[in-house]
C-alpha cells in the first residue's frame, strides 16, 4: 500500500455516527479545533485556576446542603412531611421524571449544563497540551441531551496533580460561572416586575352564606371593602368587627384575564359560632407587593430560596403566579424568566453534585489526586484511594438517608 494511503487510514474521521442504545454519538472534529482555539488564550489557565480554587467552596457548600437537610429530616416532622410530598422523584434531574422540572425549560437548562461542563474539561485540557481524544454531541435516541468530550485518561493520569485537577474542576466551574450569570440575569428581570393587583383571595365560597347570595367566585380578589384597600386579613377584620349581622359591607372584587374586570357588590354580614362577623368566604393573604419586594434583593435567605422550583418557592414567575405581575416588555418577560432561573438551577445542581468528592465524579477524581500528592510516597498511594471510596461511601449513604428517612420515620 502507498505511503500516502497509510497516512490516511491513520488520519481520525472528521465525522462518526455510533449508536449504543438508548444513547446516539455523533463525533466530529469541529469541536476539536474551537477547544484548540480558545484554550490557546492565556484567560483559558486563569480560569482554570479560579475553577479550581472554586470546587471545594462549591463542594463545602453541596455538603452543607445535604447535612443540613438531613438534620431537618431527623428533627423536624414537618420537613419530613414536605419531603414525602415531593416524591423521590424530586431527586432525579432529567425534564419528564422529576415532576417539578418543566419539560421545555427543563431541557433547555440540561443541555446548557452538560455543554458547558463538557466543553470546559475540552478548552482546560487543551490549554494544558493534553490530549483529546474524541468528542461530539450526545443524544437520548433522537433528543439532544448534550456533548461529550474523551480526555485522554492515560495523560491525565500522567499529568502533574495541578494540572489535572484543573481539568476536573473545570466543568463544576463553568456551569457554576454559567449559572451565577443567569442568577444575575433573573434577578435584572425580577426587578423590572410591578404588581397588577394585591388583595385577599377567596379559596372557597361557603355555601348558604352572604357571599354566595351575593355572586362571589372562588378565585376572586378581594381588594377594596367599603372605601378601604383591603392587603391582609387584619385588614379585613378591622373594616367588619365592629359591624352586626344586620349590617353590610360594599365587596370589590377583581376577576378575570389579568384581573381586568372589577366587580362591587353589596354583602350582608353574618354570624361565626363565636359570634364574630363574616361574610361566609374562606380567605388567603397574597401579599404580591411584598413578596415581590424579597425576591428582588439578593440575601442569604433570598439565595436559598431561588435554590427551589418556582411552585415550591412560589417565586413570581411561576405558572399560578404570572399573572399578578406586568413587566415593561410584556409577556416576554415569563419566558426570559425562566429560561435564565432552569439554567441557572440545573447548572448549580451539576456543579455541586459533580464537585462533591465522589468517585467517579470531577469532584472524587480531583480529591483522590490531590490526596495522592500530598501523601506522595508512591508505596502509599493505595491510602489515597482508600480514603476516596470510604469518603465516596459515606456521602452516597447520606444522600440515601435523604431520600429514604421521611418513609421510614
């Protein structure tokens, strides 16, 4: 055979297809030649040491998360409650399985997560001169879930402890820079938010009493009640306690698309069982104005919160609650919305979770090098592995714990 054919049947191909089922690989030598490009920019090693210097603040925090949460488990009834409402499910981060991530925001923020990851241990290991030896797109039969990128592990496992470390840290360390600029991002569209309306909502109308008589709806606002705005309960009971059952009180509801249409009915009073004045509505505070207040300052409590779906947390941009809120660029504003909080709250979660020391993840690998080298005696590296699996152990059994307590106490 020529020469110039043996050159060629050497030469990788630029673009492959392998399918192993559930899983479809498309490798391709575009993304090789972007992982050269930018990882040839000396900011490329600037942020791989920021990334590494990150992975344990970011894995602290995973372990606070996970302590904390079983401490509460174990000692608080009402946390267990919560979590049994949640189902196990609520564990898994794949759109379709875990019931509180949306399909479509959902996968939008997975394939970011598992792009930027990726890319990252690419652009690193490239700016390190360490080899690369495929990578491409990944997808779940015909849905796109991502990329992929095949460090060469022989290299790595050569490299010198700094250097791969800063491999493995670099994918938590993206999807952590990726996520704070989409906190950032949620936070800028969170604060252009006003509200539409405030008022007490009526969850149930009872049957038989005034209000009914009167044509009011479950799911109507109350807002005004004579003359006076009405925003809490206490509100509420100031304009009627001094009132009898013979008297009546002017009701202004909103109802409708947007709360447009405005309703003002003449109730009766009734009597409770202990002798207090009603109108026969159960009610619930909304408080619109003031919450919106707490999510458009970033605290430590603020933070945490935005660590929670949007229909746990009852942030404003959730379904139930879009409607009680305008914005200067229109309905646009939902779907800007969640778009940057799913990225953000997927890129977190695969930060942390892959920066914990668990093997085999960045984090496991990363702590297993590092303890290598500080043991550095080659007759003692079995110590470090050690150490990693019953470090590994113990952090899967308490992730476990999480899962299993509120079942079982």
């Amino acid at each position: 055979m020529p020469a110039s054919e043996e050159v060629r049947s050497e030469e990788p191909k630029r673009f492959r297809v392998e399918f192993e089922f559930p899983l479809l690989l498309i490798r391709t030598q575009s993304f090789m030649r972007l992982y050269d490009r930018l990882g040839a920019f000396r900011t490329s090693r600037v942020i791989s040491w920021a990334a590494l210097v990150g992975m344990p603040v970011v894995a602290a925090f995973g372990l606070f998360l996970i302590f904390n949460s079983l401490l509460a488990l174990l000692t608080i009834p009402e946390a267990r409650e919560g979590a049994r409402e949640l189902s196990p499910l609520a564990h898994i981060l794949l759109p379709g399985v875990n019931p509180y991530l949306p399909i479509f925001y959902g996968w939008v923020g997975l394939i970011a997560a598992i792009v930027v990851h990726e890319g990252a241990h690419g652009v690193i290991a490239r700016s390190l001169k360490l080899r690369v030896k495929s990578s491409g797109l990944l997808f779940f039969l015909a849905i796109p879930i991502g990329a992929f990128v095949d460090v060469d592990e022989e290299e790595l496992k050569r490299a010198a402890a700094k250097d791969s470390v800063r491999v493995m840290a670099a994918g938590p360390g993206a999807n952590t820079a990726i996520g704070l600029v989409c906190l950032i991002g949620l936070l800028i569209t969170v604060s252009g938010l006003t509200p539409v309306i405030d008022g007490l909502y009526i969850a149930e109308v009872i049957e038989g009493r005034p209000a009914e008589e009167a044509g009011l709806l479950a799911g109507d606002i109350i807002t005004m009640v004579d003359d006076n705005r009405i925003i809490t309960i206490d509100d509420f009971r100031a304009v009627t306690e001094d009132k009898g059952p013979s008297d009546s009180v002017l009701v202004t509801v909103a109802r409708g698309e947007m709360w447009g249409d405005r309703l003002s009915v003449p109730v009766n009073l009734t009597e409770d069982d202990e002798g207090r004045p009603i109108i026969g509505v159960l009610l619930g505070e909304l408080l619109i104005e003031q919450r919106l207040k707490f999510y458009q300052r970033l605290s430590a409590e603020s933070f945490l919160v935005y660590f929670q779906p949007p229909t746990l947390a009852r942030l404003p941009f959730s379904e139930s609650l879009r409607s009680f809120y305008a914005h200067p660029i229109g309905d646009n504003w939902y779907v800007m919305a969640n778009i940057f909080f799913w990225v953000w709250f997927v890129n977190v979660n695969v930060a942390i979770f892959n920066s914990l020391p668990i093997v085999p993840l960045d984090g496991g690998r990363a702590f297993e090098s590092l303890l290598k080298y500080l043991i550095g005696q080659r007759a003692n590296q079995k110590v470090a592995s050690r150490l990693t699996i019953a470090v590994t152990v113990a952090l899967v059994s308490a992730i476990a714990m999480m899962i299993v307590l509120p079942y079982v106490i």
